[in-house]
C-alpha cells in the first residue's frame, strides 16, 4: 500500500468524479482508475461505488475513510516535522447554503489562510440535503447550514450553532417598503418577491409566511447572495435571515436596506455541522474552531437591532 493511493481516494471522494480527480492530480483518469482497484483488491472491499452521475464512497469505504483521514493527517505530520519544503497542499471543502457569507464566511478564510498558508479551502454552495449527502460521503469537511426554530437537527452531524437571528425583507432603500418600521404579510403580496428555489430553508418559511395566499413570484433563486443582488437592481423585493443582511457589502454601501416582518416571527439559525466521526482532518478541526470563535465575535454586530413591528 503506498500513500498516494490513499491520496488518491480521498480526491476521488472530494470531488465525486475519477474524471475531475484524474484532472487535478495531473494523472490519465484510466491510471487513476487502476491504481485505485489495486488499492480495492489489496484491502478487499470495494471503496468506490462507480456511477454514471460519478463516484462516491461505498458504504464500506465510509466505514474505512476516518483510517485514511488518520494515515494522511500523520504523513502531513511527518512531513512537517522532517522541515519538508515541498509538502502536499491538503484541501477541505465547505458546503454552504449561502448564508451569512460575506459578514462571516470571509474573516474565516482570512484568518485561516494566515494560519494556514499551505491548505486550500473550496467553498460550494449548495442546497441543505446536498451538503448533508457530501458530509456523510466525505464530500465535504463542514456544512454551513439554516434551521428554523422547532426544526430537529440529524443526529449523524456534529452541529455547532453560529448566528441567530429573524426573518426580515431586504429591500432597496427607494422602495416604498422601505419608510415603514415593519412590513407586513399584506404588503408583500403586493410586491414582485425573489423566492429561495424550494429545497432551502427560507422557501419552506416565505411559503409557511403566506399560508397559501397567492403572492407575486417574479423570480426564484439559489441562496441568498444572488437573492441580494437582484433585490439592489430593483427586480423585488426577498425575505431573508437578518445577519445575511447586516454587514453586506451591498448594505454598506446603500445598495440594500431591510425591514423587520410584522408580528412573532422564528429565529433562524446558522449552524456548522460535520460528520460524527472518530477521526477528522486536523485542518477540518482548525477551521471549525475558527468559525466558531468569529460567529461568537460578531454575533452581537449581525443581529438586526429590534423595531416596533418585531
């Protein structure tokens, strides 16, 4: 068994393809394909189950995967310690549902690249189920995720609560929206809406909102960011959790503005899930504790101060 091919698998199983593995390993995808069978029939289980759609680990390969998380994490070790100049940059990945990006996702990064220069992080953003997949895969290392208040949280994933904070409108500062203290059911029926594509948690709540009154849908959109900018070129008007608002650029620079919904809305929470695991990626566990201490330094800054309507 050599180490590259537990290098190997773990490409493959980040990026879900023998394709996109072969392509950023620099090798042919049919010598990658060879190696990883050596590496099956060694150990006598098939990792890998091989499917049009890509590949993914198999229910055995998940079992074995935090051993090869620990064969790699002490080869990174060794190589530091023996002063390597030319170690293995290691990656992990952070499914995202979009939320809360910039005022939180960003000083993250900041602070871990200064940390650690030599590992990469890949940031995708995708709907909630698909980050919870990649996670039980070994897709992804983290999930940043929304729940609504009252949702249960899956006992498979490690879950550290980030932000809290309540539903509001985002609007554009000329909107007529805008000059009130609070907006109300009534008044979003009568505005063109960009709605979350169904799959998110803030589609689930503005259809829970309404409760079956018919609004005007102009557009529906995956996550928050191109939510926003649609909002400041004056397409509508969306609803989304405040500390996705507070602190935007697109806030800050007077682009957007938000009114908090009339009546008791539920908080919504921003968490941190990974896979319950034995063993996981020492670069996996930095950045969590990074993402927690940043969201414990600006939880009070992301919040939307209370109003009259709230």
């Amino acid at each position: 068994m050599r180490t590259e091919q537990l290098e190997y698998i773990a490409a493959v199983t980040r990026l879900g393809s023998l394709r996109r593995a072969a392509e950023e390993l620099r090798l042919s995808q049919p010598a990658l394909s060879e190696t990883v069978r050596n590496l099956e029939r060694e150990l006598g289980v098939e990792l890998l189950e091989r499917k049009r759609s890509g590949a993914t680990m198999s229910a055995p390969g998940r079992e074995l995967l935090p051993y090869i998380v620990d064969v790699l994490d002490a080869v990174d070790r060794l190589r530091a310690a023996a002063g390597e100049q030319h170690r293995i940059r290691r990656m992990v990945r952070v499914g995202t549902v979009n939320a809360a990006t910039v005022p939180l996702l960003l000083p993250v990064l900041r602070e871990f690249r200064a940390a650690r220069p030599h590992t990469q992080v890949e940031v995708v953003g995708a709907q909630q189920t698909d980050i919870h997949r990649a996670l039980l895969e070994g897709g992804f290392d983290l999930g940043l995720v929304n729940h609504l208040e009252g949702d249960d949280v899956p006992a498979e994933f490690e879950s550290a609560e980030l932000l809290r904070g309540r539903p509001v409108v985002c609007l554009r500062p000329d909107s007529p929206l805008a000059a009130r203290p609070a907006v109300t059911v009534a008044d979003l029926l009568g505005v063109p809406l960009i709605g979350m594509r169904s799959g998110y948690v803030m589609h689930r709540y503005v259809h829970r909102l309404l409760d079956g009154r018919d609004p005007s849908f102009a557009y529906s959109t995956d996550g928050a960011e191109m939510g926003k900018l649609m909002v400041a070129e004056g397409l509508g008007a969306t609803v989304l959790p405040d500390f996705s608002v507070v602190g935007d650029p697109l806030e800050r620079c007077g682009a957007l503005t938000h009114r908090p919904l009339a009546g008791d809305t539920p908080q919504v929470l921003l968490m941190l899930q990974r896979r319950r695991a034995e063993s996981v990626p020492q670069a996996a566990r930095e950045l969590h504790e990074v993402f927690v201490r940043t969201a414990r330094a600006l939880g009070g800054t992301l919040t939307a101060p209370d109003s009259p309507g709230r």
